[in-house]
C-alpha cells in the first residue's frame, strides 16, 4: 500500500487528475482518496517513485 499526500489536490477536477495519473502508471490499480486530507492511498506491484513522479509531473507533488 503506497500513501501519498498531496497538497495541491482540493477539488473534483483533482481528484479525476489523479485518479486518470494513477490508473495510466497501473490501469490494475486501487485507490481511495481522501480530499479533505488530501490523501490518496494507491494499491499496486508498481514502485511508490513511478506513481510520485507521475503525480508530479501533472501537478501533485507529494508532501
């Protein structure tokens, strides 16, 4: 289980941009996001860094 907060995610559009990042890194994957707390949690074989620089790159660095 990988667990990220991200800051900069604070609405609906957020959350769709990260839930698209993370499901084109592993389409397989599981998540649940937790925007008031601005927290996603990701269950996937995938490495935590490939998944971070994803999210980065779109805008969501990790805290």
């Amino acid at each position: 289980m990988i667990e990220l907060t991200l800051p900069d995610m604070t609405c609906g559009h957020c959350e769709r941009t990260v839930t698209e990042t993370v499901r084109r890194v592993d389409p397989q994957a599981q998540l649940r996001i937790d925007l008031p707390a601005h927290r996603v949690q990701i269950d996937s074989l995938q490495p935590a860094e490939r998944f971070e620089q994803a999210l980065a790159e779109e805008g969501y660095p990790k805290a």
